[in-house]
C-alpha cells in the first residue's frame, strides 16, 4: 500500500477490552481520525430517554429518529457526533446510559439510521486531511467496513475487565452488556471472519499499541 494511501483501521470488542485506550494511541500515532461509535448509540440513547421513546421498535421511535439531525464536529483527532447542534458530553456516560444503552442499540431501526453516518465519517476523516481513519465499537469490521485495510477483535478476560471498568469509576454489567450485544439479531458483537483476535489480558496499553502498530507498517510499508 503506497504511503500516501489512505487506511482505515476497524477496532471492535467488548466493553473494557482496550478499543478506546488502544484506538487515540494509534490515532495519534499515524495521524487518523478517532471515532468512537459507542458514543454515537449512547448520545442517541439519551435523546430518546429524554423524550420518552422506550427500546421497542414502532411510531414513537421512528418519529423520535427522523428528529434527529446529525453532524460531526472534529477536535484534535477525535470525531464527535453532534444531534441537532448538541455536542454529547459526560452525561452520556452515566449510570442510566450504561444500564440502557445495549437495549437501545440492539433496535434494528436505530443501528440502521445511524449506518449511513457511520460511514460517512471517512469523508470527513479525508476532508480534514487525516491520513486514515481509526473506528472503534462491536460492528465495525463487520458492517460498517467489513473491506477495512485491518479489523482486530479484541478481548480481555471478565475480571480483568471489570477492573478497568472500576478503575474509571464506571459500573455496569459487561457481562449482561456482552450477552444482549452479542445475541441481538442485528450486526451482533462478534469477531468478524479474517479479523484478527488480539487478548490484551495480560498486556500493556504500551504494548497493545505496539502490536497494533506493527500490523498498519506492514500496510503502509
């Protein structure tokens, strides 16, 4: 792959499996833009509880999406979703969100309004002259780019898990988390058949990164 080329690199995996710590490492490490799509189903989830449209499918969702205007605005290398002129912020990472998020993001209706602007996000990555685009969440290598130039898989034993979870101050169940994500019909969690599967169990931030690193100059060599 020429090194002008642009790449983009599809990081899924489990709540607390290192997508989001190993995704800014590679982002500024190569110069791509960051996108965290779990922020996209989480910002949703909070418009949609704030107008009270429960996790089922029908009218009041519908209605309640179409109302929904989204944008990006880009800091640094991250990308954030804006819906109608909002910017999320912390509140999306409450407790309420983490115990509803998963109900709202196994809705077909829902991961299908925001497959398109998923996408959309290497037109904006390429517009604001990043060199590639590293996209994390649970279907990225296998919807939203299944041609990705890398899609990794990552995973992590449950307790080590939970203590990444608890050393940020969040508490959720990622095992209930990973069972309605992983059993939902629609785009399931899932290692993605030719990805790569990378246990960051027993490694480092530091080291992640730098397995990861090694498989994008294999690409961009």
């Amino acid at each position: 792959m020429p090194n002008d080329s642009f790449i983009i690199v599809a990081i899924d995996g489990g709540a607390a499996a290192g997508k989001s710590s190993t995704s800014r490492g590679i982002s500024e490490r190569y110069c791509l833009m960051h996108v965290d799509t779990g922020s996209f189903y989480r910002a949703t989830t909070l418009k949609l509880m704030g107008a009270g449209i429960a996790p089922e499918e029908g009218d009041a969702l519908s209605k309640g999406l179409a109302a929904l205007d989204l944008g990006t605005s880009v800091t640094g290398n991250a990308a954030s979703i804006t819906i109608s002129n909002w910017t999320p912020d912390a509140s999306i990472r409450s407790q309420k969100i983490n115990e509803n998020v998963s109900r709202y993001a196994a809705l077909p209706s829902l991961r299908e309004f925001l497959l398109k602007y998923q996408r959309s996000q290497a037109d904006v990555a390429k517009a604001n002259g990043f060199k590639g685009l590293v996209m994390e969440g649970r279907d990225i290598g296998s919807v939203i780019f299944p041609d990705a130039d890398l899609r990794l898989f990552l995973v992590a034993d449950p307790e080590k898990r939970a203590q990444r979870r608890a050393k940020e101050g969040i508490q959720d169940s990622i095992q209930a988390r990973d069972r309605i994500d992983s059993s939902r019909k629609t785009a399931p969690l899932k290692c993605p058949e030719g990805a790569t599967l990378l246990d960051t169990s027993d490694l480092s931030l530091d080291a992640v990164i730098d397995t990861v690193s090694k498989m994008i100059d294999k690409l961009i060599a």
